[in-house]
C-alpha cells in the first residue's frame, strides 16, 4: 500500500478498486470480478468468402485483434477483422461500418481483387508491388497534425522475417506502410493508445518458460520504437490450475470438447495478450491457451481458451483479478454461440454511455473435427457497466475502506456502486484520519441506488472543501452493497 500524501488525482482519472495501492485500510470489503454479460455474435463469415479449402479444411474465419473505432467525421463506427489470406504474402483485412456497434454492413470497396470480383470490402497495407499485409489492431489518433496519419494500425508479416509493422490511413480504409523499422515479434500483436500520456502501445508475441509469452514496446512519436520487454507470461501456478480446469472441462458434456486429449501434454500458456489504459490504470486481456495436446495433423495443439483480466500501474508488473478466474469463458453447447471452444479477448473496452463493450473472436473449435458447420467463427459482443470490472462489496454487517491521502482537481465527488438494497456513505478524513468539519459520518447522506453516477452530498453541501486547505482521505462505509469507482468533476 502507498503512504505518499503528495498523490495527485489531477486528471480526474476514475479510481477502481483492481488494487490496494490507493488503499490505506480496509475492514470487511471483499473484491469480486465480475464477468461481462454476452450479447452473442455480432459479425459472422462473409457468406462471399469461401470458407472451405480443396482439402476440405477451413481456410478463413471471422477474426478480429482491434476494437472498433468512431470516425466523428463520418459519424459511424469502423471496424477491421482477419480476411481472406491468399498466402503468406498476400494478408487481408475486411472493412465494416455501424451506426450503432451492433448491426455491420459491408460496403463495397473496390479496392482489391478477390474471386475475379472487385466487389468486395477487403483493405491492406501494401508492402511493395506484389504483397500485402492485414489492417490488424486500429486506433484513431485526432492529435496528429497530418490527417493522412490519424488512422494507425498494426500488422504482422511473415518475411523477410516474423515482425509487426505499421500502416497509416486518413480514412481506414485506404492505407500505406509507415516508414518506421519493424519488431521482430511472432503473431499476434495487439495495439492501443494511451491519449493521456500520449504514449503508442504495441504487445507482441515472443517465447517464455511455459511457452506462448507476450512483451511490450512503446513509441512517443510512432517513429522510434522501445526495444521490447517481456511482461506477461504463464507460471507455474498457471499450470497447475490448467490440470484442474482441463480436467473439469474434458468432464463436462455441456461443453465442447476438444479432438484430441493426451494427459501427459496439458498445460498453459498466453495465446494472445493486449494492453489498454483505463482511467488510472492500465488492464491487459490475457487469452489462455488450454493445449491438451498435439493435433492428429502434427500441426499445433488441440485446445481451448478462457480469456483473464489483468491490471497494472506501470504496464510491466501485472496483477491476475479473480484470482485468475475468466473474465470471459467459454459458452455452453446447444445456445447457438461461436465462443465454445476457442476466444481471442478484446483488444479494449469500447465506452458506450453507462457501458462498456468487448468485442472479440469466438470459434467453435480449434482443430476441425470429423463433421463440422462452416459457420463456425464470429465476432461476439459483451457488455459490461462502466467501471465493472471489480467491486469491493459486503452484506448486512458491513465494512469500509480508508484511502490514501490525495490532493484532487474537481468540485463534486461521484461514486458508482450497487447499492439498491444497502447503503453507502463518504466521509472526508485529514491527513491523520481526523473527520473534516461539515463532512464527516454525521454530515454524509447515504447514497442507495444502483447507479453508475451518484453524487455525494453532505448535507446541504455537495462541494469538495478547497484543495488548498491540503490532502484529504475518503473513509467509504458500505452496508449490503458493492462500490465500484469514484472520481472528481
């Protein structure tokens, strides 16, 4: 836990609950992660795609490895997911529009040929005259002063060797390679940005102790890139745990199970790993590949994926929520969903009003089995409250938290809680736990609503005391009920 007084709430970045380093004491509060809730698939094949090969094995699915952006200019919503790859040389993404995140169109592009047709919504990066790369992981960078650059994405070739590079667009569609060096990396890359430091962030895959690992570079500029530091990676309590999820799994007739199983090759690892900034923190998807063992083709592992959540202070040291519980898991059969066996998390959360959005890959299997649908891959959707990701929480017999002392830029003090049934109440403490006159336990109006925004009120009065009279501590008791944030305005 920290002890520095001099902290600074100065963005008016919401504060969670992921960990105690804002915490100074906490009584009776327990954290719980809770899962999004699924609104099933929202993009399905191509029904213009041929999906199967001569061989009669799959040749292209749904895939996605970016969140979708808003053009404010063309008021709707833009996204990029895996497309037909001709060959290793020849990488394509394929372009959607909303209005509403929900129901994508494919509009017609004209811009490359596929099946003799240039009917089609297929974009990429041009590497020369001949090859072309995938639009992969997307973000909408309005800062930059050229606008032919404000479109930037991520994207991964296979030669000369395996690297991620990066392409430029004014619109997302239309896009060029962006002269910066590639980064030796294997596949899956993920990227984001972080607006407030205003800092590039690029995950990409290299190899650790159990396997499948994933390291961080960052770039100020988008020119000059970090040499990449590895961050995030299975352990060996990692695979402890996949012996018994495994084990769980392969006994459950609800679910679907993989082709093959060899006992003696079960374990972990990180299959997919991306990096976001959330409001004080930065939060990671960590997608972990279950391998049950070596598909009857000799190509890779059989095996399946639940997707954990992650948060850090710094992006290099991270903590597992839920004691390393899925933050989304795999499906039950017979629902009609794609994410029963294999899942590649979100790249990030979307804001949408009180919600956040988590769009990510769902496919029915990972090695095909003897009969399979061709429609076996999608791209899912699931909703979160905003700030939902954990909760300090209690029933009738109450707890509390005392905060760290913190100076803060903002008048009125809000909290998101569940609180419907219970009660919650903010005092303001001094730096040595004192009540500040007029705000203490006497003055606090009970917050009880399940609410996102409620402000809190003392008395009459609904103002933060003047910052200048120095550091304060929040003392937040709660009664049946479960607080998720609170932040300045």
């Amino acid at each position: 836990m920290a002890s520095d007084s001099s902290r600074i709430f100065a963005r008016m970045e919401r504060q969670l609950f992921f960990d105690d380093e804002d915490i100074a004491r906490i009584e009776g509060l327990e954290r719980t992660l809770h899962q999004p809730n699924k609104k099933g698939a929202v993009i399905r094949s191509d029904p213009n795609m041929v999906v199967v090969g001569a061989d009669g094995a799959p040749v292209y699915r749904p895939q996605t490895r970016t969140a979708p952006v808003w053009d404010a200019k063309a008021e709707l919503w833009k996204f990029w997911t895996i497309g037909a790859k001709l060959d290793w040389n020849q990488g394509r993404s394929s372009y959607h529009e909303s209005r509403d995140g929900l129901h994508w169109y494919q509009p017609s592009i004209g811009q490359l040929e596929y099946q003799g047709s240039f009917d089609n919504n297929h974009v990429a990066i041009p590497l020369d005259e001949t090859r072309t790369s995938e639009v992969l992981g997307v973000i909408y960078d309005a800062s930059d002063p050229d606008p032919n650059r404000r479109f930037k994405a991520i994207s991964f070739i296979m030669e000369p060797d395996l690297s991620i590079i990066f392409g430029v667009s004014a619109d997302g569609i239309v896009w060029k390679k962006h002269d910066a060096p590639a980064i030796l990396s294997g596949d899956e890359p993920n990227f984001s940005f972080d607006a407030a430091d205003h800092r590039y962030i690029a995950t990409v895959k290299v190899r650790g102790k159990w396997g499948r690992s994933h390291a961080v570079t960052t770039s100020q500029d988008f020119d000059e890139w970090s040499e990449p530091k590895l961050v995030f990676q299975a352990d060996d309590e990692d695979q402890e745990l996949a012996r018994e999820v495994i084990a769980r799994r392969l006994a459950n007739p609800a679910l679907q199970q993989t082709v093959v199983n060899h006992p003696e090759e079960h374990g972990v690892d990180v299959y997919n790993f991306s990096i976001s900034r959330y409001e004080s923190r930065y939060i990671g998807f960590a997608s972990m590949f279950h391998h049950v063992g070596r598909s009857v083709d000799g190509r890779n592992h059989d095996g399946f994926h639940h997707v954990q959540l992650a948060s850090s202070q710094d992006m290099y040291t991270w903590e597992r929520q839920g004691e390393r519980q899925p933050f989304i898991d795999s499906s039950p059969l017979g629902g009609g969903a794609y994410d029963t066996l294999q899942m590649l998390g979100p790249s990030s959360p979307v804001h949408r009003d009180d919600e956040l959005w988590f769009y990510y890959t769902g496919v029915k299997f990972r090695r095909p089995p003897a009969k399979w649908d061709p429609d076996y891959a999608a791209i899912c959707l699931a909703v979160l409250r905003r700030d939902g990701f954990v909760s300090l929480g209690v029933g009738e017999e109450g707890g509390s938290l005392v905060t760290e002392p913190f100076t803060w830029e903002g008048e009125q003090l809000y909290v998101n809680a569940v609180a419907d049934e219970g009660a919650v109440t903010v005092e303001l403490l001094d730096v040595d736990s004192r009540p500040v006159p007029g705000y203490g336990a006497e003055d606090a109006t009970s917050l009880n609503e399940d609410s996102v925004r409620q402000a809190v009120v003392w008395g009459e009065n609904s103002r933060m005391p003047d910052p200048a009279n120095g550091p304060v501590r929040l003392r937040i008791s709660v009664t049946n009920a479960e607080i998720y944030s609170y932040w300045f305005e």
